[in-house]
C-alpha cells in the first residue's frame, strides 16, 4: 500500500518543470505537505503564477533550461551560495 500521506516538513525539494502540468502539481502537493520548494523552468510567466500561489520568495524560483548545462551551473552555484 502507497502512504498517500508522506511529510515533507523541514525538506527541501526542488522542482523542475514547474510552470505547469506534472511540475507545477509536484510543487503544490510537496508544499502542501511542508516542503521548502525551489521551483525552476524555462516558462517565467507560469512561475511567476506559481510563485503567487504558493506565495514563494522571488529567491526560491528562478528559469532554468535544463536541457543547457550551464545554464544548470548557474543555478547550483545560486542554491549552494545561499
């Protein structure tokens, strides 16, 4: 049996594709059971939306291509300085 119930307090988990679709639905179920969510994706505007409802500080979202590595580069060294 899947413990539908699982905690994320006290967790950080970052999502990528979180715009939209399986992302963003990630990112509001892992908030909603506690997680610190860094939320990433090419779509500014759909994180813009997201950060809105889940009311995340500008410093927990961010576009990100994950497809281009240095693009991924600059965002680790952003998580890892902060």
């Amino acid at each position: 049996m899947i413990d539908n119930k699982v905690s994320y307090e006290n967790q950080t988990v970052i999502v990528t594709g979180a715009a939209r679709g399986i992302g963003a639905a990630t990112a509001r179920l892992v908030a909603a059971r506690g997680a610190q969510v860094f939320a990433f994706d090419i779509n500014r505007e759909g994180l813009l939306d997201l950060q809105s409802e889940l009311s995340l500080p500008d410093s927990q979202i961010g576009t990100l291509d994950i497809g281009n590595q240095s693009s991924i580069d600059r965002k680790s060294t952003r998580l890892n300085s902060s």
